[in-house]
C-alpha cells in the first residue's frame, strides 16, 4: 500500500492509461454520450459538464469540439466518473480527488479487481491487496475504502441493463451491439 504519489507510479512502472486491464475494449470513434455516462456513474448532467471542463474526468473517446458536439466516454470514464462520485460521497474533497485520479493514472493498474481505494478523510491509499487493506486499518489509518472491481461490475451491470431497456439504442455503442446481435 501506498499513499498515492509519483512513487506510485515508479511501483507500477508506465502502464499506460488508467483502468486498462480486462476492460471491454471500444472500436474507434464509439462511446456512450454525456447523459448515459452520468446516469450510469450516479451523477447529474451538470456535474458531467463541469468535470469535463475542469479536466477532472474527460472523454477519451471524443470531446466536444464546439456548439453542437458530443462528448463520447467509454468505459473507462464512466468508472472514473463513478469513483470519484463515491469519494465525493464520503466526503473527500474535490481537490483531493483531483489529485487522486492524475496519481492514478501516473501509477496505472495492473489488476483492477484487486485494488481499494481507501481513505482517511484526508489522503487517498491505494492498495492492491488484502494485506495492505489489514496493515492500512490497523495503523488506524484507514476511515473507508472503495473496491475498485466492485464499482467497475456495478458500472457493467448498469449499463447492460441501459441497453437492455432501451427500445431505441442509447448510442453508438449500443447500436453496434444491436446489429451485432441481430
């Protein structure tokens, strides 16, 4: 376990983008618009909007590029979206997350399903093991933690129960699945 910080990402070694590891892999060019991604990650249209402005959690698909545009996020984003929203929930700072999220992405994951975010109202840990996890909590350090793994099924579910729903597809993404299927 580490507090996050560039030591992290030494740790890691340069692992590329965050959550990258056993993801669905999206074609070029193809995502969940704005409105799909924040319902699915819990959050308002307008929070959307204001991260993606400030830089917080931007679509890596496609961003908008001008009046009329749509920002695309892929499966990724909506994870990021909805973790931040957890810490946001527990009461992290938005500053604190900021940094957070920019270590993350500096460490990379290997093993998503493995990994906590815990806290103690103050710092953000990542831990990539059960024995961390134990050796956070015992020093009396950690107040919560997130499974990173558990977050990302519930980001899954969601978004296949989306397209199971709609009778008309969401969006590009849930279009391709359709005709896939047919």
């Amino acid at each position: 376990m580490s507090e996050l910080s560039r030591d992290s990402a030494s740790r890691y070694g340069d692992l590329g983008l965050l959550f990258t590891d056993g993801l669905p892999e999206l074609e070029e060019g193809q995502g969940y618009r704005g409105a799909v991604a924040a319902r699915a990650a819990g959050i308002s249209y307008r929070q959307l909007d204001y991260w993606a402005r400030t830089g917080l959690v931007e679509p890596t698909v496609r961003g908008a590029s001008g009046s009329g545009t749509q920002r695309l996020y892929g499966f990724r984003d909506i994870l990021v979206l909805k973790l931040v929203k957890r810490l946001l929930d527990t009461g992290i700072s938005l500053q604190q997350i900021r940094t957070a999220v920019d270590q993350l992405r500096e460490a990379g994951i290997v093993d998503l399903a493995q990994t906590t975010l815990m806290s103690d109202g103050a710092s953000v840990y990542l831990c990539t093991s059960n024995d961390e996890v134990i050796d956070l909590v015992s020093r009396g350090q950690g107040v919560f933690g997130i499974a990173v793994g558990k977050v990302l099924r519930e980001v899954e579910s969601t978004l296949i129960e989306f397209d199971a729903q709609a009778s008309d597809p969401l969006d590009e993404l849930a279009a391709r699945r359709s005709a896939r299927s047919a």
